[in-house]
C-alpha cells in the first residue's frame, strides 16, 4: 500500500466480488473495515470469513438511504465506493437502482467522506469508454456510449459518478480519485451473472457447451482480482486524482478465452456461437502507462495462471 496506512475505512459494495476482496486486503494490513452492503448482487457468503476477524463490521444497508449514513458511527479516512450492480445481467435487472446508486449513493458517500477529512475513492469502469473508436483506450478518451442503449443505466451511472466526484472536488476540495476498472475475473465471480469467465468456467466444469457471443472475436484485457485491487489501493494511497485505468495487459478474444478454459480444466465441452448482445464493445484494452508512471503499478498474474486460480476455486465451491 506504498506505505501508506489507513485506521479505519468503509468499503460500500463489500460482499460483491471486488469489494470483498479489497475488505480482505484492507483487514490483513490492520485496517479496521466496515462493509456497507444491501445485498442486491453480494451475498454474506462472501465476507463470512471475514466476519470471523477482529476490525470488521458487516451493515446490511442501501448506499442510497441518507439514514444508513447517519447510522454509521465513527470516523473515517478511507471510504472506497464500490457499491453498483456491475454485470449486464444485474444492471439490466435493476436499472434504476443501478442509475440511483451511481447518483444519488455516490452522493452519499462523497459527502461522509467530505465530512470525516477521508481519502475517496469511485469504482469506475471502462464502460465509460462505451464501444471505443479509440485503441487502446486512455484516461484522456472521452468515449462513445449510447445514452439510450440498454446498458446506458450502468455507463452513464458511472459517468455521472465521475461528474460528480469531480464537482465534489472542485467545490468542497475533498480528496478524490477515480479508478476505471476494466474486466476483473476470480474466486468469488458469481455463475449466472452474466459474465464470460464465470460461464465458461462453470460450462466448462458441468461439461456443458461454451456459449461465445458472435464469432467470439471480440476483445477484452482480464485483469486478476489481486492486481485490480493493488491497483485500487495504490491509487488510495497516492495523492492522484486519477481517472486511472486499471487493467490487464494482454488483450485476447472471447474465442481464445473459451478455448482456454476447455483446455485448463481438462473439459469435453465444445463451443456453441449465440447472439451478441446489443451495443457489446468490439475491442477492449486499457491504456495503463499513467498507472505504471504514477503508482509503479502493473499486473503480475497472467491470464493462464489466473484462470488457474479461478478455476481451482469454481471446482472447490462446486465441490462443497
Ligand atoms: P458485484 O455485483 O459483485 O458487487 C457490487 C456490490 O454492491 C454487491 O455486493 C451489491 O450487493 C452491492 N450493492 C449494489 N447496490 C447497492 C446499494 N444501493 N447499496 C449498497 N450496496 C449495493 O460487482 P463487482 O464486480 O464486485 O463490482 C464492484 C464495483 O467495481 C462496481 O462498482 C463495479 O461497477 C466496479 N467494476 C467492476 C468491474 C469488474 O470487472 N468486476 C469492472 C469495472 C468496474
């Protein structure tokens, strides 16, 4: 964490995926860690270890409900906001509260972390680029997002969340940053969400066929949950502002993913081609330069060795 250390932080969206792992980072370097989560797309599974810890505290709560704040005890110098359904197939299930959290939760969240002096930090997406007519993207690009497409509920929350963080900033001078994460993949990825790792894994593993969408030449650059959440936390521990890219170098196709994965886990399974889902991005590979020149950070596990891990988990949580 370069050194730098934080007493205690408040992780919104802490029994998802990401959030999960980050509380798990923060605990294991002394943190004291409360989770504000209402569940929408997380489960208790997810941070039940954690639960077992001396420093965290699990609230069951809406990042959108101003009594949830006024609830919170305590003083904070981190406050990470990472609460939104992120996968289409939660976004499209909950649009307006995909909408209400990335507005009116950001809010929220900005204004406790104006209040306790805390370091803030928005969980921002590459989705914000849309489908690119720049490659690869940098933190400069300005995107190319249909704002009335189905997935404009989760990138203009996102957008709209950076407006504000950035307006929050400039009028109160709180301490911000922006982090804009491209496609994460590990343990705790839930099955039905949607989303082409945990599929195919879980395809791959019940000998089912692997559904790519189109001709599976579409793109997109995996990024390790560890490396996504180093990231995250160098960028706290800095003093940038960021936007700043998070993300996995290499960029691979969706068919060469799928095939991977049959190959790892040893898998029958075969390829079957589906429809591709409107407005999906054709190519997707972050820009990490500023990252690497502002917070010496870069991924370390490369996509086999991650799927590995990921794969390993799946079987375990399969097994169980
Ligand atoms: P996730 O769905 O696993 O986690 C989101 C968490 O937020 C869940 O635990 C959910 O219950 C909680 N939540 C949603 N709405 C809430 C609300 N109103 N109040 C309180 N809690 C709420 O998703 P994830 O993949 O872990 O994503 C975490 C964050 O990172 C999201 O903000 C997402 O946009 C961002 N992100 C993730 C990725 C990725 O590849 N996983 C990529 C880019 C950005």
């Amino acid at each position: 964490m370069s050194g730098q250390t934080w007493r205690r932080a408040l992780v919104t969206g802490g029994a998802g995926f990401v959030g999960s792992h980050l509380c798990g980072r923060l605990l294991a370097a002394g943190c004291d860690v409360v989770c504000l989560d209402n569940l929408a797309t997380g489960s208790r599974g997810n941070v039940a270890e954690l639960q077992q810890r001396a420093g965290f505290r699990f609230v069951r709560a809406d990042a959108t409900d101003p009594a949830a704040w006024r609830a919170l005890p305590g003083r904070f110098d981190l406050v990470l906001h990472f609460a939104c359904p992120a996968s289409p197939v939660d976004y499209l299930r909950l649009p307006l509260e995909t909408l209400e959290v990335g507005s009116t939760g950001t809010r929220h969240a900005l204004e406790r972390a104006r209040a306790d002096g805390a370091r803030f930090v928005l969980a921002s997406t590459s989705e914000v680029y849309g489908d690119p007519l720049e490659h690869p993207q940098r933190e400069t690009y300005w995107g190319n997002v249909n704002p009335v497409g189905p997935r404009s509920v989760y990138d203009e929350s996102k957008r709209f969340a950076e407006a504000l963080v950035t307006a929050h900033r400039q009028a109160h001078g709180t301490d911000t940053a922006v982090v804009r994460i491209f496609n994460t993949y590990g343990p705790r990825m839930r099955t039905g969400d949607g989303r082409a790792v945990p599929a195919f894994i879980s395809q791959a593993l019940n000998g089912m066929p692997l559904t790519v969408a189109g001709d599976g030449s579409q793109t997109r650059s995996l990024c390790y949950v560890d490396d996504t959440v180093d990231g995250v936390l160098a960028l706290a521990a800095s003093g940038e502002p960021g936007p700043v890219n998070i993300g996995g170098g290499e960029e691979i196709t969706m068919l060469d993913l799928a095939r991977r994965i049959v190959e790892i886990t040893g898998s029958s399974s075969r390829i079957r081609f589906v429809d591709r889902p409107v407005d999906d991005p054709g190519r997707r590979r972050p820009d990490t330069r500023l990252a690497r020149e502002r917070l010496g950070w870069q991924p370390s596990v490369d996509w086999t060795e991650g799927l590995k891990r990921t794969i390993g988990w799946f079987s375990r949580s399969v097994a169980a």
